[in-house]
C-alpha cells in the first residue's frame, strides 16, 4: 500500500492591483511643467515684457513732455489755486496702468483658455488628477511673473521720473508721505488683473469673449458708475479693479482727488484684495467642477 505525502500549501500572496496608485505628484513639479507651458510660448512673455517697456516708456515721456509746463506755468485762473505740479499723478499715470493691465490680464486668460482650446487641459488632467494643485501652480507662477513686471514698471517710473524733476526742486523721494503707497499699489493691481482674467479664462474658455469681457470689466463698466450725483452708483464704480490703484496713487499733498464719496486707503486695498481673491476661488471652483 502506497502512501501519498502532502505538502503544505504556499502561502498566498497579496495580488496586484489592477491599477496601481500613481505616483504623488510635487507641488515644485506643477510649478515646473506650468514655467514649460508658458515658455513654449515665447509670444505671452514677450507680449508682457514689451508692454512693461512701454508702459515705463509712457511715463517717462509724460513727465518730460510737462517740464516745459513746470518752467512756465499756465496763468492762474481767477478763484483758482495756484498751479501745482503733481509728480505722482503725472509719474504713475493711469493710461501705462491700463495697458499692463489689459497685458496682465490677457496673459492670464490665455494660460487657462488655451489649454481648453487645445485640447491640452485633458493630457494635463491625465497626468495630475489633482485640479486644485495644477490650477495652484498657474496661480503662482503667473501671480509672481506679473507682480514682478508690475513692480519694475512702477519703481523704475517712480524713480525715472523724479529723477528728471529732482533739477525742477519738484521731485518726490520714496519716504515722502504716500509715495510707497502709490508705488506699491501701481504695482500690486497688475497680478491682481492677471487673476481677473484667470478667472474670466475658466468662465468662458474662449479667446475673443476673454478678452472683450476683461476689457469691458476695466473700462467700459467704470463708465456706467461715475458722477458724484449718486452716491451708490458712485461706491461701485470706486470698488472696481482699476479704481482702487486710483485711490492709492493720489498724491495726499497734492489737490488731486475721487470727488465725493472717495474710498478711504484701507478700503481700496481690502477691495483689491478681495478681487483677487475672488478671481482665484472662482478659478478654482469653475475648472473643478467642469467637464473638459
């Protein structure tokens, strides 16, 4: 009679799983691929670096274009003020701030619209399923290369255009009072407007409604809230983007001012704040929740 000897069964090994966990993804490595992006598109920063060379350019030329105002000043008007020459109003002026915020903001629409137009939001998504960290990095790296452009474009203004002043006695140093104030909220509105048109990006996901509705957000709305007849009115028009860096760059010594009904300096920071704010949470929001 034959004996047949058992053996022991293998222990069983865990199986594989069908899909493996994807690797965790750095915030630095977003950061990384988001500087690829926009670099492989050498028209976005070119577009930005022309417009802050301009926008310097802009007021240079103001200021210049004024000395011969400062040396033969226009004859006093009856009831009027002496003439006063104001170096923050004509050194920081508005129509350079416009144009790095249309530039700002443009560049920020296209970083998000134009990975849906290409199609390139799918193989971005594919990689990193973690919407809030990709849309995180574009935050950052295009807050920061804005910000950067707007504080160059503001400090070398600043001190470009008292310098030429300094020789007319009418030049400001930036430890007078409101100066860094002005130089620094000429600066922060242009990553603030850069978010703005983020945001708008991920709204409509289309170049030309981006654009146009980033224009008429800056400057044709601001045109339906002006006027001092109504107070309302007048405290909505002085709460947009573009008014609050108006706000922040008046000269306190000068007789410049809002008219009536003028935010205070707190209140156009805060308000500064809060568009940003804002425009980042919506980004946030809208690329989270929607369909690519």
């Amino acid at each position: 009679m034959s004996t047949v000897t058992v053996q022991p069964a293998a222990p069983l090994q865990p199986a594989a799983p069908l899909h493996p966990e994807a690797p965790l993804h750095r915030f630095t490595d977003l950061l990384a691929a988001e500087w690829i992006k926009l670099r492989s598109l050498r028209s976005t920063y070119w577009v930005l670096a022309l417009a802050s060379l301009v926008a310097i350019a802009v007021n240079i030329n103001a200021v210049h274009t004024d000395l011969t105002y400062i040396d033969h000043p226009p004859a006093r008007m009856p009831g009027m003020p002496p003439y006063r020459y104001d170096p923050l109003y004509h050194g920081l002026g508005s129509i350079s701030s416009a144009l790095m915020a249309v530039a700002a903001g443009s560049l920020g629409a296209i970083t998000v619209f134009g990975e849906y137009t290409t199609g390139l939001i799918r193989t971005t998504f594919a990689a990193v399923p973690d919407r809030r960290g990709v849309i995180g990095a574009k935050v950052l790296l295009i807050g920061g290369i804005t910000a950067l452009a707007g504080a160059v474009v503001s400090v070398v203004s600043f001190f470009a255009t008292n310098a030429m002043l300094a020789s007319r006695h009418v030049g400001l140093s930036i430890t007078d009072d409101g100066c860094l104030r002005a130089v620094l909220g000429y600066a922060a509105i242009v990553p603030v407007c850069a978010l703005i048109g983020m945001a708008l990006g991920a709204l409509l996901r289309h170049a030309t409604a981006s654009i146009v509705s980033l224009v008429m957000l800056l400057f044709i709305l601001p045109m339906m809230f002006g006027g001092d007849r109504y107070r309302w009115l007048k405290e909505i028009g002085t709460h947009l983007p573009l008014a609050t860096v108006q706000r922040l760059a008046i000269n306190p010594n000068s007789t410049t001012t809002m008219g009536k009904y003028a935010p205070s300096v707190l209140d156009s920071w805060i308000t500064m704040g809060v568009w940003g704010m804002v425009a980042v949470a919506v980004t946030v929001v809208l690329v989270r929740r929607r369909d690519v």
